[in-house]
C-alpha cells in the first residue's frame, strides 16, 4: 500500500513532544530586503531543532516489540537530540552514533537525554554506515535521520503549521541537508497550495540533492565542507530525492560567509542565536531576492536550529560583514616612504576602515592586506578601480578563503628595522580615528608595523611599529602625549622581540 503523505503529516502525533512553533516576522531584515520575511522558529523546539518531529513520528510507529529491542541511529547532532528525547518519551533505548567532529554542544545534549553515544566515523556518511551494520549486530531498529516516510511525515508537520499560521504567502525557504524537511514540506504544501513556491536551499560545499536533481539521479559527493555541519550530507535518501525533485521548485546555494551574515541579521531580529545549518534558509531567502530582484512578496524562511557551538561565533562575526557584502578585503602595493600610508587613507575616502595589516619587508614597497566598509560588491571593484588608476596595485581578496581563513591572521614576521619601537593603542572607534593619529605624527615616522581589526567595540585595538632613532625620543614622547589615545609600549615584549622584532 502506497504511503499517503497527507494523511500521515496530518495525523503525526508529533506533538506529544514538540510544540507548534510561532512564526515571526523578521522586521529589521524584511526592511532591507523590501520583502516581508517570516522565521519559522523551529530553533526553540525543545532540542532547539525541527528533527524532533521525525525523530518521534518514526519512533512512535514502531511495535512494543521493536522498541524493547530499543533503537539505534546516525546524526550530525539534532536528529540524534529528538531520537534520545523520543526514547525518553516512549521508554525505550536508544544508542547514537555521532561522528568524531560533532559539536561538544551536541554530544552533551544527547548524553544529557539519557541515550548511549558512541564518536565514530570522521563525517556523518562514514557514521550512518557503522550505524547501519551496528543495528544489524545488536536487532536493534536503525531511526533513519531523513530517508523515512514516517520521519518525512513528521518534517511536514512544519509545513502544515505555516498554511495554518499565515494565509497569504508567495515562498518558503527550506534548509536540505538529507532532504527530510524539504521533502515533507514540499510535498504538503504542493498538495494544498499548488501556487506557493518552496525552494530548497544549501551550500555550496554540500550541495548534494542540488547536483543529484541536476544530474537526475542522486549523485554522491566525493567530500562535502563541514562549516554547515547539520547539513553535511554527501549523498541524500531515495525517497527525500524523489518528493525533492518532484515538488521544489527549485534550489539555491549560498556561501558560508552569507550563512554567517544570516546568522547576525536573525540576532539582530530576535536576540537568538542559529546554527549555521540553521539560518541557511534565511541565506536562501535574501540570495533569491537579491538575484531575482523581488519586492513586497511574503516569504517564509526555516530558522530549523540553534545548536550552535560558542566557540564558533568568533568565525561568525569575523565573517558576516562580508557575507552581508559590507566588507571586502583587498592587498594593495604602496610605496615604502614616509608618508605613503597617509596618502593612500586619502584615496579610501571617508570608508571606514575594519581592517589592516602590515609588516615592513624592505625600503621599496609595502604590501598592505585591508579591510574597507562597503555598500555592495560594485563599489569594491570601484576601489580596485580607483587604487589601481593612483598607481597601487589592487588585488580583491574577498572571495579568497586562504586569504580570510589563515593569511590575514599571519601577516607579519621578523623585519630588519632599524630602531623600532612598538607600540599598542586604543583608538576611538569612529571615522578618522587613524588619520588623526597619522596628522599628528608630524615628523614622519615610519611605520614599520600595522595590525587592526574592528571588533565592534567603542574602542579599536591597534598595535604599531614605528621607527623612532634615538635622537627623536623627546619630540616622540611628546608626540604620544599629544594625540591623548591610551597606549602601552610593548617594545620590551618577550612576543614582539621572539616573533616580529
């Protein structure tokens, strides 16, 4: 007998355990992108994530038999939360098998729930396999985490809410990494509102059932990034590909760092932080919009988790500004002469300046890795433009992951300068900050040394070399003393003198 979706998405007694989630409008970002955008907030589920719909759907079918037998299941991390909450609800035990990179946040979880982990495997696929096997050895029933009609079934319930919550709809957004929620959503609102599009959305580095459904048959990763670790699937279910390929109308990829971006514009909405997995939808939503050019539409975004690991909000903020395409970061060739630094702040205009590094190489030319504030990608090639017509030569590294993940933070090096002193200063964080400290600075100095980074704080963290002879140690102490920013003089610094001096 055929398995009727509706039926079971309609019947699912998902909410022995879950709660039907509101959905709330994003005001802040709907009036950037001229569209009114909903967030479906499946982040504050009790596993603050939508698995534990499927997860219970599925366990809920199973016989007494099969549940004294308990169960067993592969997760990246919220699957395996809504399985151990689930055998909790139902009495029965349940052992999870997680892969070695899964978030600490995550494991804890799970073992908080009372279930059995075992670390195994170095991605979720080499994981569900010794999953699979470790069912078979023990009699145990393996809980699928997204190819399942009944686990499809309890994904949908997220589907049948949103018709319920909001009339008036033009699209939803919905993150893919199996397919589960995509494919339960998709084929519930196709059902009953043939004229709403749902689009699946996921990154470029896993984008598994969108090269499948390009190929027309599931297509296996050879690897998938890890940033999006809720969604790090290389090869997706059968019966997910199936309903996903009949019912979406289509998918959308988006980068890591616009993931970030959406991450900070759902904190700015909400005060709630996602997963990145979790504001992939959010991500989808804003590159449709930006790519099809749409105004005044309805459109409803899956906030689907927030098991997000502290440590990792530092990549995050780090990275959202150039998500959100407010930041790009550039290499320019100037001069090394007095001065130079000067100019070329000149030519930047009253951008502000989130980053820059620099170390003194030799007395030809300098190379500067920055950082500017921008409106949007076109006013970045405006700067290469502008730069490179000034005569320094500009390379937009803003798309170069060597250069955001590792280069920025290693700029720098032991430097044959002659009487160098360094120097760390708080300056004001405002526009200007850096030119008042280089008008000051009248006897031209040279800078051998540049490290700065916005971090969003009244404050900016600089840390300077410059090259003071001897004999211009008074006008220098009076120089500091004029420019009235807090200082300290790191010049004796056991750091500076093993790795910079």
């Amino acid at each position: 007998m055929k398995f009727d979706y509706l039926e079971n998405i309609l019947t699912a007694p998902v909410y022995d355990v879950a709660v039907e989630s509101p959905l709330e409008e994003a005001k802040a970002l709907s009036g950037r992108i001229q569209n009114t955008l909903l967030l479906k907030r499946e982040d504050i589920q009790p596993v603050f994530s939508f698995k534990i719909r499927g997860a219970y759907a599925r366990m809920a079918a199973l016989t007494d038999e099969e549940r004294a037998r308990g169960v067993i299941t592969a997760s990246a991390g919220n699957h395996a939360q809504g399985v151990a909450l689930a055998a909790k609800a139902l009495g029965c035990k349940a052992t999870i098998c997680m892969p070695a990179i899964a978030p600490q946040i995550k494991v804890n979880s799970v073992k908080a729930r009372g279930a059995d982990v075992i670390l195994q495997g170095e991605n979720f696929d080499a994981t569900n396999i010794y999953a699979q096997e470790l069912a078979k050895e023990r009699g145990a029933t393996f809980v699928p985490p997204y190819d399942d009609p009944y686990v499809i079934a309890g994904q949908g319930t997220v589907g049948m809410e949103i018709l319920r919550q909001r009339k008036n709809i033009d699209a939803i957004f919905v993150p893919i990494g199996g397919g589960g929620l995509a494919a339960g959503i998709a084929v519930y609102v196709k059902r009953l509102k043939p004229g709403i599009k749902v689009y699946g959305v996921e990154p470029y580095e896993a984008d598994s059932m969108y090269q499948s459904i390009l190929a027309g048959e599931r297509v296996k990763l050879p690897h998938v990034g890890l940033f999006a670790d809720g969604v790090a699937v290389k090869f997706v279910g059968e019966h997910t590909f199936n309903l996903c390929r009949e019912h979406l109308d289509g998918i959308i990829r988006v980068t890591n760092d616009e993931m970030c971006a959406a991450i900070k514009d759902v904190f700015e909405d909400t005060r709630s932080i996602l997963e990145p997995a979790g504001a992939l939808a959010i991500a989808g939503a804003k590159r449709f919009v930006q790519d099809n050019g749409v105004t005044g539409q309805t459109l409803v975004a899956i906030a689907s988790g927030a098991n997000m690991n502290f440590d990792r909000l530092r990549h995050v903020a780090e990275r959202s500004e150039i998500g959100e395409q407010r930041e790009a970061v550039f290499a320019v060739t100037i001069p090394e002469q007095p001065g130079a630094f000067k100019t070329f702040l000149t030519q930047i205009g009253n951008r502000s300046i989130t980053e820059f590094n620099y170390r003194y190489s030799d007395n030809k030319q300098a190379h500067i890795f920055v950082g500017v504030q921008v409106q949007n990608r076109r006013e970045a090639a405006d700067i290469v433009q502008q730069l490179s017509d000034q005569g320094h030569a500009t390379i937009d590294l803003t798309d170069n992951e060597l250069a955001k993940l590792h280069v920025r933070h290693l700029v720098g090096g032991h430097a044959n300068a002659t009487d160098e002193r360094l120097f760390r200063f708080e300056f004001p964080e405002r526009p200007g900050a850096l030119m008042g400290f280089l008008t000051n600075m009248s006897q031209g100095w040279n800078i051998t040394l540049f490290h700065y980074r916005n971090h969003g704080a009244d404050y900016g963290r600089v840390l300077i070399g410059l090259q003071v002879p001897s004999a211009d140690h008074v006008e220098f102490e009076s120089f500091l003393e004029r420019l009235g920013y807090d200082y300290v003089d790191e010049t004796d610094n056991p750091a500076y003198q093993l790795f910079l001096r």
